[in-house]
C-alpha cells in the first residue's frame, strides 16, 4: 500500500513539475507577480537579486530595533538582572518581550505619523514609492534627533566627510543612525551604572559583616542576594525603572 501510494506521489509530482502553467497569462502580459529586481532582466543575475533580497529582509529586524529605543531599554535591564544577581531572572525571552512592547508602545504615536504622511498617500497612488519613504523618514529622523548627542553626530559628519550642516535637520540617516546607536548605548550605560550603587552598597556592607564575624566559608552572595530581591521588591522596583525609562522619553 505504501509503495503504491510513493508511486502515485511521485507520478503526480512530476506532472505538475513537466505540465504547462494552469492559469497561463495572455499573451504580451507578464507572468506572475512582478518584483522589482528579481522579475525581468537577466537570468544571471536573479540569484544575486535574491541573495541581496534574503539578506536585507534578515537584517531588517535589526536595523529597525536599533532606531527605535529598544537599545536603551535591553541595555538597561540587562544591567539590573546583573545588579540583582539573580543570573538568569527574569530570562532573555522575557527581557526582550517587555523591552519590545515597551519600544512600541512609545513608537505607536510615532508609527501613525509615518503611516498618515507616508503610506496612505503611497496606497491612494497620490505619491511615489520614493517620496514615500522621503517623508516617512523625516519623523524618524526628528525623533532620533531628539535623543542624539551633538558629540557623536560630529563624530559621523567627520568620518563621513561630509560638510557641517546648517540645521540637524539636514543630516543623512547615514550619519544620524549610528550616531543614534551610540547615544542610546551611553544612556543605557548611564542608567544601569546609577541602577548598580544600591546595590553594590548592600554587597559590601554583607560582606563587611560576614568577614567581621568570621564567616569565611559562607559566600557573601549568599546572603546578599535575598536582601536586594527583598529591596527591589518593597520599593516596587520594576514599577520605578519602568516608569523612570519611559518618562526619560516624553
């Protein structure tokens, strides 16, 4: 039975594979759907086309975190876990998750901007694919500006050699990405180096009473770490980072 059910597969297999198209396009119409870049053209180069293709839309992801202020965020809470000392709690998953909707719900705003400038002209057909993203830039631009140190901006007008702007406005994404990148890793640097003191304070004060009552075999950590969850837990401590970081941003 199974072998005469192999034998139909493959019989069927290769009839769809060696038969003509079901819905064939009529004549001087293209075939299918076309995308620009990987339809027409020569045939050589429709695989770079679609290596090119893979390769941004896996990068995507990424690119697009690191203009928004999930950075700061991960950057921040990864900091505090390490504070707590609790290794791996909250996990990676869960750090990331809320870092995530924390960035859309400070981007949602940001996002309706875009769509109301940029994409519904695009679908009514009133503007170009080009001017399309012109104008959804600009309100990204002006937010990433807002959180960009003059330092690194003069960093990357430097490197990029490009002549000094008369407004930020008229910097290139080229330049206020990474300079954005940098900015938001220093805050993030900042935040969790304010975020560790507390904590670094109750570490050395177990530890300075556990020496002092010779305690050697017990690792101060030991102790330490119950007392800062407790801390962390009676001053709310989620509450105040959370709320902290997403005022930092309004």
């Amino acid at each position: 039975m199974f072998r005469r059910r192999a034998k139909w597969l493959a019989v069927g297999i290769a009839a769809v594979a060696f038969s003509p198209p079901l819905c064939a396009a009529p004549q001087g119409l293209p075939n299918g759907l076309a995308i620009p870049g990987l339809t027409g053209g020569s045939s050589s180069s429709l695989p770079v086309n679609i290596i090119v293709l893979l390769t941004v839309l896996t990068l995507l992801p990424a690119i697009m975190l690191a203009m928004t202020p999930f950075v700061r965020l991960l950057v921040v809470f990864h900091f505090l876990r390490q504070a707590l000392g609790t290794q791996n709690t909250p996990t990676n998953q869960t750090l990331i998750g809320l870092a995530l909707f924390l960035t859309y719900f400070i981007m949602q705003p940001l996002g309706a901007d875009v769509y109301r400038v940029a994409i519904a002209p695009l679908q009514s057909n009133k503007i170009s694919t080009t001017e399309a993203i012109a104008r959804g830039s600009e309100p990204l631009r002006q937010f990433m500006l807002r959180y960009t140190r003059q330092k690194d901006l003069a960093l990357f007008v430097e490197l990029a050699k490009e002549p000094r702007p008369r407004r930020p406005e008229d910097l290139s994404m080229r330049v206020v990405i990474p300079a954005y990148i940098l900015s938001e890793l220093k805050a993030g640097f900042q935040i969790g180096t304010v975020l560790f003191f507390p904590f670094l304070v109750v570490d050395l004060v177990v530890a300075s009473v556990t020496t002092s009552v010779g305690m050697m075999q017990l690792p101060p950590v030991v102790i330490s770490t119950p007392l800062k969850i407790l801390l962390f837990v009676m001053v709310d401590g989620w509450h105040l980072v959370v709320g902290s970081l997403m005022k930092s941003f309004y």
